[in-house]
C-alpha cells in the first residue's frame, strides 16, 4: 500500500474498521483470549492468501498480473506486519476511534 495515496488509506482504514470489529464480536462472543483470536485471525488471513493465489494460478490469467509467489509474498505480509506493529506508538492508542468492546 502506498502511503500517500488518499485511495489507499481510505481503503485501509475501511479494512482495519472490518477487522477490528470482526475481532471484537469475536472476543465478545467467544470469551477467547486476545492472542488466540489474533491467531484465528492470521490463519484466516492465510487462508484467504491461498484462495487468492490459488485463483491465480502462474499461467498469467488473471488481467490485473499479478503472480502469486508465496515464499516473497508471505515476507511482504510479515515485514508489513512488523512495521505497522512498530509504527504506531501505544500513545496514539489513546487517540484512535473504539470501534467495538473487547
């Protein structure tokens, strides 16, 4: 995701709206610790990478091109994953709009 694109980060704050709330009904209903939601979550992000890849395929297919490329594509997500972890200091928590109840 490009950072300065205004598309893109309204796009990706609908997504961490979804998810939040997702994850919150999921707490809230579940009674599940935290962590073991935020795996339920990662499997399902993972699970929706392959039906994705797998609709793909590497015979180019697809028009918009892209070749999945699990091994490169699952660094992306991770490095991705690390830095949004790392980018937002536990003071602008304080900030951010609750979208549900943990």
């Amino acid at each position: 995701m490009t950072r300065s694109d205004p598309d893109n980060e309204s796009v990706g704050a609908e997504m961490h709206r979804s998810i939040m709330t997702a994850f919150c009904d999921v707490l809230r209903t579940s009674r599940l610790p935290p962590m073991t939601v935020m795996n339920l979550a990662a499997s399902a992000l993972g699970a929706i990478y392959k039906e994705v890849a797998d609709q793909h395929g590497t015979d180019g297919g697809c028009p918009c091109g892209w070749k999945p490329n699990p091994r490169t594509d699952i660094a992306v997500l991770q490095a991705t994953l690390a830095a949004s972890i790392e980018a937002i200091p536990s003071a602008d928590l304080r900030i951010m709009q609750a979208v549900g109840r943990a």
